[in-house]
C-alpha cells in the first residue's frame, strides 16, 4: 500500500525550502555559459585584431584568421588584475542572496551603523529599483541626446547606464505578464551592450598594441628581399641594391615584419607613428615563391 503526500501534509518550513536544482538543468546552464564565454571571446578576438591591423590597412578577414584563434586573441586579452572581479562577484552575490543570515552575526556596531543609514531617505530612495532605474534610464537618454548634439560623451559611461537602468527598472514588476516581457528585453539589451562594451575595449587594446608596435619597430625582425626583377615598391625607408648571386639579382632592405601567414609575409617600414599617422605608411604583401626569397633577420634598434 502506498500513501501520497499532499502539499497540505507538509510543513510551512517544507513548503517554503526551494526545490534543489536538477543535474541535468545544471549541465545546462553550464554548457550555456561555456558556449556564451567562447562566442563572446571569439567576438573580442577579432574586435582586437580589427583595431590592431586597421593602422596597416588590413582587416581580420583578410588575413582567414579560424574561430579559435580569434578566441585565443581574445583570451589573452585577459591579464592577472581581472582576477580580483572575477573572485569577489561570486562572494558578492551570495552574500547579497544570504544577507538576511549574514546580517546577525556582524558587529554591533556596524549592525546600528547599518540600521541608521537604512533609516536615512537617500538610502530609502536607493533602496527602491525602479526610481534608481528610472533615473539611471532617464540620465542615459540625457547623455545620448547630449552627446549626438552637443559634447562628447564617455561610451563606456553611456553603456553602463543603459545596461544597469533598465534592468533596475523592470526588476520589481518582472512577475507580471507585462513585466515579464520588459524584463526580458532589458536584459537583451544590457547583453548587447555587455558584448558592445567587450568589443569597444578589445579594439582600444589592439588600437594601442599596434601604437606600441610602429614606436618600437626597431624591436621589429629585419626582412630582406631577394629578388630575380625589380619590384614596384614605392614604400620610404626602403632601399634596393644589386645582388649578384644565384638567381636573384637585387636586394631590398628596410622592412620589418609585421606578420606572417603560412608562405605570406605582410611587411612595414621603419618609419614613425606621425609619418604613419600622416599617411605616408604602406603594408607590404609579398608572397615566397620561385623568384621572391624572404630573408628574417633579428631586429636591431640603431646606435
């Protein structure tokens, strides 16, 4: 004989413990995670290397970079100071979802502390999301007005904005039909924005690199050209002399390496951030065949 347990046979406490999550919802969401992570380093990858090869002239299309080494690029974007975020969000959050446990058990103080400042009527008005959302939302539409017409406007600033006052805004009525459907797209659109701010950041990276790379060229490896007939290169810094031996009758200097894909060589001159600023740089492709020899020397940096 079996008996069933109705809800009415439980206790209050039994009734109000949330269910545990499931195995399988769990391989979920972490599978979901794992999948967003690598698009979204996939999508900083190639944000980073349109920043870094658009001083050259060159795109990351150009180039046939694969998916995992756009994710690679990504990667490194990350450096050990973004570890201190990384740890304290998981902290922040379960504290915040356990305050109510936490809270007792600090010191007298800082529990009086915390009921007087709760007690203040800014910490009231902060305490309610959807007036912090409301202004949050109406400071954002303020500074995209501005400015589209008048000044300039920090981008990050405007995204954050946009990412964080929504979300408050729709937060409290997220239980209602209507509610539900704000919510959800607040929050497409504060994961548009995250993405968008990932993308503003890894171009500035790769904007900066490549700054780094043109004033340090003297760091750069040295490549000469051997060749059987003349090149039409009109590139400055770049000199051409007889070469009599073998099959190759001239060699060019002055090039240094930018980067190599498989037998393709994308070459630059030793010439300075303002000469490439003004518009005097050129990005040489040569291609290694029968008649073009690329020679790779280590960079030298003169005197």
């Amino acid at each position: 004989m079996t008996t069933e347990a109705s809800a009415h046979d439980l206790s209050p406490g039994e009734r109000s413990r949330p269910e545990p999550p499931r195995p399988l919802d769990m391989v979920a969401l972490i599978t979901l995670l794992l999948a967003t992570s690598g698009a979204a380093l996939i999508y900083m990858g190639w944000a980073y290397l349109d920043g870094y090869l658009r001083p050259f002239f060159l795109k990351p299309t150009d180039l046939n970079y694969r998916p995992d080494e756009y994710a690679l690029y990504g990667l490194n974007l990350f450096s050990p100071a973004f570890l201190p975020w990384v740890t304290a969000l998981p902290l922040l959050l379960t504290a915040a979802g356990r305050r109510a446990v936490l809270r007792p058990r600090l010191p007298a103080r800082l529990r009086a502390f915390a009921t007087v400042a709760g007690a203040h009527r800014l910490a009231r008005l902060l305490g309610d999301p959807a007036r912090v959302g409301a202004a949050l939302t109406a400071a954002a539409l303020g500074l995209v007005l501005i400015s589209l017409h008048l000044l300039t406007v920090n981008t990050y600033l405007l995204l954050a904005l946009v990412i964080v006052g929504p979300l408050l805004l729709t937060w409290p009525a997220r239980g209602t039909p209507l509610g539900h459907i704000a919510f959800a797209v607040a929050a497409t659109i504060a994961v548009f924005c995250l993405l968008w701010t990932a993308a503003l950041y890894a171009a500035d990276r790769g904007t900066r690199s490549a700054r780094a790379l043109i004033e340090g060229l003297d760091d750069r490896p040295q490549v000469a050209l051997y060749t059987a007939d003349t090149l039409a290169l009109r590139v400055p810094n770049v000199d051409r002399e007889p070469f009599g031996e073998g099959g190759y009758k001239y060699r060019y200097k002055g090039l240094r390496l930018l980067l190599a894909r498989g037998d393709t060589y994308y070459l630059i001159p030793a010439v300075t951030l303002a000469e490439w600023s003004a518009g005097n740089g050129r990005t040489v492709v040569v291609k290694e065949e029968d008649d073009i020899r690329v020679e790779i020397l280590p960079g030298t940096r003169p005197g």
